[in-house]
C-alpha cells in the first residue's frame, strides 16, 4: 500500500511530498518554499538541482549545501511570462533551460542569472516554431 506521506532524504535537503487534501494538487515542501505540482527537475555540474513547480509558476535552484533560491518566477525575464514551467535542461556550460508549457515559450537562465527568452509563440526568428 502506497504512502499519503512520502519522504526523500538527500545529502543536500529534505524533500516532503504531500497531497493536497483540499485540492488534490501535490505540494512539494523544499524547506520554506512550496514548489505546486513539481514538473521538471535537473542537475548542473556542480550538484545545483533544479525543481520547476508548473502550478506555482516557479523554478528554484537547491544548492548541494541547502540553500534554496528561486532562479525564475511567472515574471519571466520580465517582458515575457513564465507560466506551467515544465521540462528543465542544463547545457555543459550550465546554462538553465526552462519550457513554459502555456506561456508557449523556452527560457535560458545563465550560471550568473541573465534571463533571456530564446523562443517563443513567434518563433525564433530561424522558423523554428514551438507546437
């Protein structure tokens, strides 16, 4: 029989993954930051893992020491929305990138934190088009 109270224990935090019993939507408790329905999640070089959270429109980094820091939130870069983040990938350089799935976009988000949007509904100006 399976769990209502799930627990991961990692060297670098301990992750709660309860569901919601209101609303049914899984909240994922990352110390003091709730990440809604947990979609995507990646690694960088240096053991910095990567959560998106598609309901709560936010992607937090947790560092191998704990620390916890939202990398990108609905405000996307700041012209652009962010909105269901879903897949997460990290290139060799460990450059961040983040598909909103609604919003119909992919974010890059640089090892210094620089947010640029690299396609969009309109494309990418080489006619790629996300679908």
């Amino acid at each position: 029989m399976r769990s209502r109270l799930s627990w991961i224990i990692t060297p670098i935090s301990l992750l709660g993954v309860l569901p919601s019993s209101s609303s049914g939507i899984i909240v994922v408790e990352i110390l003091d930051v709730a990440v809604g329905f947990p979609r995507g999640m990646a690694v960088d070089s240096l053991a910095n893992v990567y959560v998106s959270g598609s309901l709560s429109d936010t992607v937090v980094k947790v560092a191998p020491d704990g620390t916890i820091t939202p990398v990108l939130t609905i405000s996307g870069d700041g012209r652009h929305l962010l909105e269901f983040p879903d897949a997460l990938a990290v290139d060799s350089s460990d450059n961040l990138f983040v598909a909103g799935c609604d919003s119909d976009n992919v974010f890059k988000v640089t090892p210094s934190g620089t947010i640029t949007v690299i396609i969009n509904a309109d494309g990418d100006g080489l006619g790629n088009f996300l679908e």
